[in-house]
C-alpha cells in the first residue's frame, strides 16, 4: 500500500514539475483528466462492437477492420464512430453482408445529413432498404437512390424529403410496372407540382398503371405508354381527353394522370436530371460538413479515434513512462498525442475556463 502511495506521488510529481515547465497552471492536470474521462467513450464503443458481433458472424478480424471503416466514415460523414457502427449494425440484422452493411450504412448516414425531416438513421436505412428490394438491386444501389432524388429535388419543383417519401411508398408498384428509378421520379415530380399532395399522387399511380397494362397489353413498362400518349395529348380537343380519360383512367385517379400528361416536359427533364445526378449527394454532405453540427460532430469522432489509440494495452506503459525526464515525457505525450494542437484541444475545456482564448 506504501509502495502505491509512494508511486502516485512520484507520478504527480513528475506531472507538476512538467506542468510547471511546459504549459500553464493546471492544464496538463486538466488534459489528464480529460484522457482519463476518455475511457467512457471506449466502453460505449466495446458495448456497439459486441451488438454488432451478436447480430453478425463477423469474425475479429472483420470487427476490428469495421473499428477503422466507422472512424473513417465517421470523419467523412461527420458523424461519431458509434452512429456509424449503429448503422452498420442495422444493416447487418437485415441479411446484408460486410461490405453490404457498410455502403448502406454510408449512405443512409447521407441521407440524414441531406434530408431535414428523416433525422434517424433507422428510418432513412428502411427507406433505402426497401426502394432497392422493390427494384431488385443491391446495396450499391443506394448511393445512386441518394443522387437521383437530390438531382431532381434541387430544381423548384419538388424537395428532396417529399420526393424521397413518394419514391418509397411507389417503388413497388413501378418495379412492377416495369420502369427504372429515374422513370418513377419525373412520374412523380410531374404530377406532384400540379397536385401538390404526394399521398394523393403516389396513391394514384399504382391504379394509373393497372389501367393503362390492361389497355395497352402488350407493353413491359408503363412509361413507355406515358411518352407515346404525350405525343398526342396536346393534339386532342377537351372532349377527346374527356372520352379517353373516361375509357382508360378510373375517376378518381384522372386529374393525377392529366398533371403528368400536361407536364411532359417536367417529366422528361427530371428523368434527365436524376439520370445525370452522379455525385449529388456528395456534394450536398460536404455541405452539411461545413455546417457547426457537422464540424462539432466531426470533432468528436475524432476524439473518440484519440480515445481508441489511448486506452489500450499501451495505456498502463504510457503513464509509467513519465516517470523519467520531463523530455522524454513530453516526447511520449506527443507520441501518442500527435501534435501540440492535439493536447490544446484537450486543454480547451479548461483554458475556456479561465478566459484564455
């Protein structure tokens, strides 16, 4: 017990008298113990890997490889480690594979940063999750959901967030009616500037589809019937479209079928748009990193990754270590610590305190 007690005061010792040599009073005081409150973070990072690892079969190797991709994300996305690794982990619940996960994860990450209503990552992970089930592709598909949406939705049109609620809602129905992604967003854009009401245009169009495949039998996607009558539609006098709304459309779904045909050129241009929208979504999150909430959040993975590289088997050694000269403290502290403006961060916190800076 003599032996510790000796220890701890040999160490504030050494800590003081380089406090007292480097830095103002207090602050190395305050940087350790701003290290020592790390330790939480490691925990709730552990506490994320060992979800993960129930929900997976992924072997260590493969976690701690997912460690590295959520630190890295995490500095792209601007979000913490354990937001990433929440994410991944959803994915991997749903059947997806490593790689699988992690792309999903990524981009439904995006999405929260580009949308200001879908905030949870949960939900934007099932939005994405069920347009690339109902067309049939893979998670790298996601990435081009995120750009196609925001192509479109970057023009007056329409927002990105009603766009993306009308695309999850109708990707079923227009996989079905043989159409691509970008098919269905210039559908949608189209009918939702006259309508106003995406509920009532996504509610329509899988009935619009129906009608216009029991009419037109032996056409595989329904666009194509959508551009071939807009050939004529401007043509016809009103009781023309009158008799052919009556013959071909229900009712109740017409004025959603007449706000596409009179808006063909929207149509047409927002299939553009999503077509050639490679890259949107990227330029959209790097706006969002630019953002304080982006920058505050960056921050903090990256202080989560300096609690990572601290507390491990290293940690106890790191200590013990600076027991020696206040030189080779300092060399030992910039070691692990990587550079002065590394520590100054730490120390913010207490220099704040005092009124410095």
């Amino acid at each position: 017990m003599n032996n510790a007690n000796q220890t701890d005061s040999e160490l504030l010792a050494t800590l003081s008298s380089l406090e007292q040599y480097f830095f103002p009073k207090g602050m190395l005081i305050k940087s350790i113990e701003t290290l020592s409150s790390l330790k939480e973070n490691i925990i709730a990072l552990d506490h994320a890997l060992l979800q993960l690892s129930k929900t997976s079969n992924f072997s260590s190797q493969e976690l701690e490889y997912i460690t590295e991709k959520a630190f890295e994300l995490g500095d792209a996305l601007g979000k913490t480690e354990l937001e990433v690794l929440s994410s991944i982990t959803a994915a991997s619940s749903a059947g997806y594979d490593l790689q699988e996960s992690i792309k999903l994860a990524e981009e439904a990450l995006k999405l929260t940063n580009i949308s200001s209503s879908i905030t949870d990552t949960e939900k934007a992970l099932e939005h994405l999750e069920q347009i690339i089930k109902n067309f049939g592709k893979d998670s790298n598909f996601a990435s081009k959901i995120n750009d196609a949406i925001l192509g479109v939705a970057n023009t007056d049109a329409i927002n990105f967030d009603t766009l993306m609620e009308g695309a999850y809602k109708l990707s079923d129905a227009s996989n079905n009616a043989g159409m691509s992604l970008e098919e269905m967003i210039g559908l949608l854009t189209a009918a939702y500037q006259t309508i106003g009401d995406m509920d009532k245009v996504e509610g329509s169009m899988p009935t619009i589809f129906s009608n216009l495949k029991e009419v037109y039998k032996d056409t595989e996607n329904v666009y194509d019937i959508f551009d071939k009558l807009s050939a004529s539609w401007g043509n016809m006098d009103a009781p023309s479209r009158d008799a052919f709304l009556s013959f071909t459309i229900d009712e109740n779904q017409q004025d959603t079928f007449t706000a596409i045909m009179d808006n063909w050129a929207l149509v047409e241009q927002s299939v553009y748009s999503a077509s050639n929208s490679f890259g949107s979504a990227d330029s959209a999150n790097k706006t969002y990193l630019d953002s304080i909430e982006g920058r505050t959040k960056s921050l903090k993975n990256q202080l989560h990754q300096l609690s990572d590289s601290l507390i491990n088997s290293d940690f106890t050694k790191f200590f013990l270590e600076l027991g020696t000269s206040g030189a080779k403290a300092l060399d030992n502290l910039l070691e692990k610590l990587g550079s002065f403006s590394t520590l100054g961060t730490l120390g913010a916190g207490y220099l704040s305190s005092k009124g410095v800076g």
